[in-house]
C-alpha cells in the first residue's frame, strides 16, 4: 500500500471500527437510520475519495480508494458509502457537479421516452433515503429527481434498504458521458467484489480467534488438524477475492472502462464472478468454525455473512458474469483465451 | 484493525511493457515448433521429455534466463523467464527435459554449488543441455520428508552413499540428481542431519533406476536404489547439515511457479472449442467460472513473481497459490466431463478434445501429490496464520 492507501485505510477504519460494534449495529438494522455516521463520513469526505476537486475529491484512484470500499465491506457500514464513492466517479468522468445526499444508482427498472424518465420497480439501495438518482444511457448521465414516486421499502439480507421505485423522475441535469449503459452495473460489481472481499476477511479473522479461543476436549479448536485445514482453505479463498478485486481496481486505473481496445470489463467480471462463487463456502466455512454460536442473532457473525449472501447477486452474481465470460469465451475461441487473460 | 488477509496481500503486478514483445516472440516460437506435436503429448506439458526442443529453447536464450551472465545465464529478471515459462506452458509445450534444471536446481546452485559445480554445469542449464531430477522422497518418506533415512557417510575421499530415493521423475534418464541425504545419523539431529548433494548420474556407479509404470501407463517416475555409491568430497551442495534450510528455499522455487494452476489449460482452451455452439446458460456460466478462476489465479501467481523479484519471501503467499491452483486444475477435467457427453478416449481414438480430457483424467489425482500434498499445503498456511 501507497502512503495515501495506507492514512485512508487508517483513518476510514478508525471511523467504523468505533462506530460500528454489535450494539450501534443491531441498532441501525432494528430500529435507526444511522444519521450521525452519515454526516460523519461526509464531514470527513470519505464519499468524495474518487471525486474531482472542483467537487471537493481528491481525485484518488480506485487503486486508492479501494481500502475505503473494502472497509466497508469488513465493518459492514449500513449506508449507501460504495454507492456515494463510485457516483462521485462517475460524475467526475462526465464532467458532472452532483447535488447534495445521498444518490441512487440506476442500475435496471427505468426507461427513456422523449426525455421523460419512468422507474418501473428499479431497485434502488437505499432509495427512499436518495436524494437524487443516476443513471446512465445513451451517451448521457441523467440526474434525476429522487421525489414523488411510488416507494415499496424492502430489505436484503443484510436488512439494507434495497428500495423499490416506480414513477416518473424529473430531470434535473443531464451531461454528455463516454461512459456506456451498462457501466454502473460494471461499477456496482466492482464495489461488490471489493466489499465482499473486506467481509471475507473480517469473517476469517473472527473464525481464527474463536477456534484459537474456544476449547473442547482438553485443546483449543486451533489445534485440531480438521480445524486448520478449514482455516487455511477459507483463507485462500478470502486471499483470491481479494486478489482478483484490487486487480481490477488497478487495470480501472490503468485503461478505464470504455477504452474499445482493453479495458477493465474483463477483470471486473472475473472478479465479481470470483467473488459470488466463492462466498458459497466462506459462508460455509466461516460458520462451521464457530459452531453453534455464529448462528446466533448474539454472536454478530451474521452482520457479515448474511450481507455476503445478499452481495453475492447484487449487480449480477455467478449466473449472470458467469455467463458474460462464458460467451467470451465460446465466441473468441479456445486459442483466443489465454491472450485474453494476459491482455 | 490487524487482520490475517493483511499477511496475504498479492499486489497486482503489471508486467514491464517490453515483455510483450518477448512474449510475442515466444508465441510465435512455439506456434510453429508445435504444429506437428500430437494434442495428447501437448497436455503432458512440463513432464514430456524432449531434449531436442529444450535445446532449440536454449539456443533462443530461453532457459536458466535468471541465472547470472558469468556462468552462462542472461541476468534477466523473474519476469522474463515468467512469460518464457507461462506460454510454454498454454502452449503444452514439452519442457521436461529442462523442467527441474531450469525451475531450481540453476538458482539452487547459483547460491550454494561451488565454483567448478558453476563453471561446469550452468552454462548446460542454460543450453538446454542438462536433464536434472530431485531426490526427496525416500520409500518410507513421503509428506514427512524429514525422516529420510539414505545415509551419506564421510569417507577419506568424500562420500559413500546408502538407501533408496522414490517418485524421482526423469532419473532413468537424467544426466544430475540433486538429492537430499542424511548426513550425520544422530537420531537427535532429524532436520540438522541432513545435506544435498550434486550426482553425476552419467558418471557414478552404483545408482539403478527402476522405472515405474504410471496408472495412465506413463513411464516418467522412479524407484532409484544407491548402493555404496561413491561421492567425491565436493559433490556436497552448499553447507554440511543445512540441507533441510536449502531444500526449503528450493520447494519455495518449485510450489510457486504458474505449472501449478496451469496443468490442465490446454484441456479448457479444447473444451471451449468443444462448446462453441453452446447457448445454455448453466454451461455457459461454469465456463465462466472456470475463466475467471484462471484469471485469478494468474493474477495471484504473477504477484508471487513480482515478491519473488523484490527479494521477499512468499512462503505463505505460495502456498495457498499452490492449494487453490492445485483445486482449479484437480477439478477441470471432471468439470468437463459433466459439461459435456464426449467420452475420454486412449491416445489415438476419438477427436483430440477426447484425447487430452482422457489422459488429464487419469493424471488429475498426481497433481495434488507432486511438489507437496494440499495437506501440507494448508499446514503451512495454518503455521503462516500463526495457529500451528
């Protein structure tokens, strides 16, 4: 890590790790809106990271920011952090100014129609709380108004808001974007890998020290060879999302994603399909460590696996980059692969 | 904030620029030095033996590319012989005659052979002159190599060696062994007792090789039998007693290369080609799934590589790249099995994607046994993690 990866993962996991124990947790899924942390973490400007500096960004990479993200993901921070920073990005890149609060990335469920713009159920994280909305399509990023459409409030797994929102939208700026359509979608994978990559961790590091707490028949659970060999099975599966996801933060950096030559598509879709797969068994594994207790409300295990479950099909899963790359590959030909990945 | 994952970092590592060039040039090296090579001896790889490409490798500057330029080497850095290595592999190029040679035992005696050892025998590294295998394993010693019991006992002249070595692939046709023996037989001493040592198999008497028959019905691997074998005095490698300590510098070389995810891509390059026409979305997906893990896995092996050129240590790093390598590529033909309903077939029936996926499918069960078992794979890392 740079200097300035090393002072934002300080700083941005001093924040969550004091504002985020069981209780502020369970708290803010049972019954808050964790407001005080939101104006923290716009005071301290950790949703400007990526931004422009006429925005007030510093102008970071995704190599830079991506200590931010994957903090997220290990403190499981119950707000729209991810969303704020990539929708900086994107602002950035199209020149855009966005308005005050929180956005909601468009990501499906909208149509355009001689420049009306209709939701139709689109799935929006934490969408009755947006201040504004974003969307992408045809060469244009839209800023829409975030009022008066319908609301059906549902959670995921992880009891985040993944709002449903029908209506018309107003549009408030629009902004020419090289940017293509389906680049949120591309963008939201990528913060998913990168989060899921974060919660893994946290996960791995809570199964180490309960197996090296807990005792039973005379020895710490550690000391089993069975136990071990879970360990170090679900850490090489924590080590390969990671991988895979800072990776594709570094070829963002180096070729964007609209470049037509190469750009980071390709790694971004083997890391979210990296990461989905493998949430299946660092799921698994990291509760088969703990027993009995990481299946309690008490213990807090499930702050970070039941977000896991729902990460893993959010901005598309297994089946859908699976898929991509699948086609990829059948349509580029076996010969044609290998120069893919080394691309 | 501490966490375990911060213990195993892979940084990406862009490859220099230049290297594409390079890359390039083997590319098209190895597209028109295989096209007569049958498809079933490409999916061997790095354990098909041919002397005479490994000298055509040579002759490009190709082999022992790390080894310093004094004795024969081109200096370069680990990146160029990474891309050197990694499209030989794709390519199921047959590199094993130079494998072992080329892998560890130039870098291995760069850092403790002698200066005659140097002189004498890197510049054959270099020129694809040289066939070495590894005398680890012992009849008795598998995983816990340590309790190795052939004795290598000082005599006025050097040393008179006695036991038996096993799974030595190539020695029945080796020109060196590098074999770890126990050279002190203090009970006491069980990792301190041992030393390595350089063999001239062209030249020394009383070393047989028993060639034994792979299930496949390959004949790569051996039992060799050392009877009173004489040594001079300056077959010893490096320092007397530290073999174990060497031996574990060398396994590092050995467990970290891109061969240990990297042995069945020949079969997923077939296999797409298989499935072109192929619109399900299930198969499409595994697909997928299979590409993205490759592509990760190289991403991972590639930063091993850069921590290597830095001069770190990724013992741990390169285990778990060995475990995860070693499930991707135990798994693939058995994924392709169920992908798709062309039976595997012997060499010489059927199309080559059933050729390749027939031998694959009875070599699998080797590639978690070769180099280091995933159990103790995962005991490394248990012990890297700090809970061992």
């Amino acid at each position: 890590m740079n200097e300035l990866q090393n002072m934002l993962h300080e700083s941005v996991s001093r924040l969550f790790e004091d504002e985020l124990d069981w209780d502020a947790l369970t708290r803010y899924e049972k019954v808050e809106w964790p407001e005080s942390l939101w104006d923290k973490v716009i005071e301290q400007g950790i949703d400007k990271v990526l931004a422009s500096e006429s925005s007030g960004g510093i102008e970071a990479s995704w190599s830079d920011a991506y200590p931010v993200l994957r903090a997220c993901g290990r403190y499981t921070v119950p707000l729209p952090v991810s969303e704020a920073i990539l929708g900086q990005w994107v602002a950035r890149q199209s020149g855009a100014e966005l308005p005050e609060g929180i956005p909601g990335l468009l990501t499906q469920g909208f149509s355009i129609q001689e420049s009306k713009f209709s939701l139709n159920k689109s799935i929006v994280p934490w969408g009755s709380r947006c201040s504004y909305y974003m969307a992408i399509h045809d060469s244009e990023l839209f800023i829409l108004e975030a009022q008066k459409q319908e609301v059906e409030t549902q959670n995921n797994l992880g009891r985040d808001p993944r709002d449903r929102i029908s209506g018309e939208a107003r549009i408030l700026d629009r902004f020419p974007t090289n940017l293509d359509n389906d680049s949120l979608l591309y963008l939201g994978a990528l913060v998913r890998s990168i989060q899921i990559g974060g919660a893994s961790a946290a996960a791995l590091d809570l199964a180490v020290t309960y197996a090296s707490d807990r005792e039973q028949f005379g020895r710490s659970l550690a000391k089993f060879q069975a136990i071990q060999h879970h360990l170090a099975d679900l850490a090489g599966l924590v080590a390969s999302v990671d991988a895979i996801a800072i990776a594709a933060c570094a070829r963002l950096d180096l070729s964007g994603i609209t470049d037509d030559q190469r750009n980071a598509r390709f790694e971004i879709a083997a890391a979210k399909c990296r990461a989905s797969e493998a949430v299946e068994k660092i799921t698994r594994l990291s509760h088969q460590i703990h027993g009995a207790i990481g299946f309690t409300y008490e213990y807090g295990l499930h702050f970070l696996t039941r977000r896991m479950w729902a990460w893993r099909t959010e901005y598309g899963g297994v089946a859908y980059w699976g898929q991509e790359l699948g086609k990829l590959a059948v349509e580029s030909g076996g010969n044609e692969i290998w120069p893919i990945i080394t691309a | 904030m501490e966490s375990i994952a911060d213990k195993l970092r892979f940084d990406p590592c862009q490859l220099p620029d230049d290297l594409h060039l390079l890359r390039q040039e083997v590319r098209a090296f190895l597209t028109d030095e295989l096209q007569e090579y049958s498809v079933v001896k490409r999916s061997h790889s790095w354990e098909a033996y041919d002397a005479e490409f490994s000298a055509k490798l040579g002759e490009r500057g190709w082999l022992g590319m790390t080894l310093p330029k004094q004795y024969g080497g081109q200096g370069c850095s680990a990146f160029e012989r990474y891309v050197v290595v990694e499209e030989c592999l794709v390519a199921g190029a047959p590199t094993g005659f130079h494998w072992v040679a080329d892998r560890q035992s130039g870098t291995l005696l760069t850092r403790y052979g002698n200066e005659t050892q140097k002189k004498e025998i890197i510049p054959k590294i270099t020129a694809g002159k040289a066939c070495f295998c590894i005398g680890m394993s012992e009849p008795n010693s598998g995983s816990d190599l340590a309790s190795l019991r052939t004795k290598a006992e000082k005599t006025e002249n050097g040393w008179l060696v006695n036991g038996t070595k096993i799974w030595t692939s190539q020695a029945h046709r080796a020109d060196y062994m590098i074999a770890l023996f126990r050279s002190d037989p203090d009970p006491d001493k069980k990792h301190a007792g041992l030393s390595q040592f350089l063999i001239d198999l062209k030249k020394t008497r009383g070393i047989t090789p028993r060639t034994i028959e792979n299930l496949a019905g390959g004949k790569n691997f051996n039992e060799v039998s050392f009877v009173d074998v004489e040594l001079p005095a300056d077959a010893l490698i490096g320092t007397e007693g530290e073999g174990w300590k060497q031996v574990t510098e060398e396994l590092a070389l050995e467990r970290s290369g891109p061969e240990r995810y990297l042995s069945c891509f020949y079969l997923l390059r077939e296999l797409i080609d298989v499935l072109k026409d192929c619109a399900n979305p299930a198969i499409l997906a595994k697909i997928g799934t299979q590409v993205a893990w490759a592509t990760t896995l190289r991403t991972m092996s590639l930063s091993i590589a850069s921590q290597l050129h830095a001069g770190e240590n990724p013992t741990l790093a390169a285990s778990v790249v060995k475990d995860l390598g070693c499930q991707f590529e135990q798994s693939l033909p058995g994924l392709a099995q169920e992908l798709c309903d062309l039976e595997p077939t012997l060499e010489g029936y059927g199309v080559p994607y059933q050729q390749i996926l027939g031998n694959l499918i009875q070599i699998a069960p080797s590639f978690s046994l070769r180099g280091g078992t995933p159990e103790i794979m995962r005991g490394i890392i248990a012990k890297g993690m700090g809970i061992r």
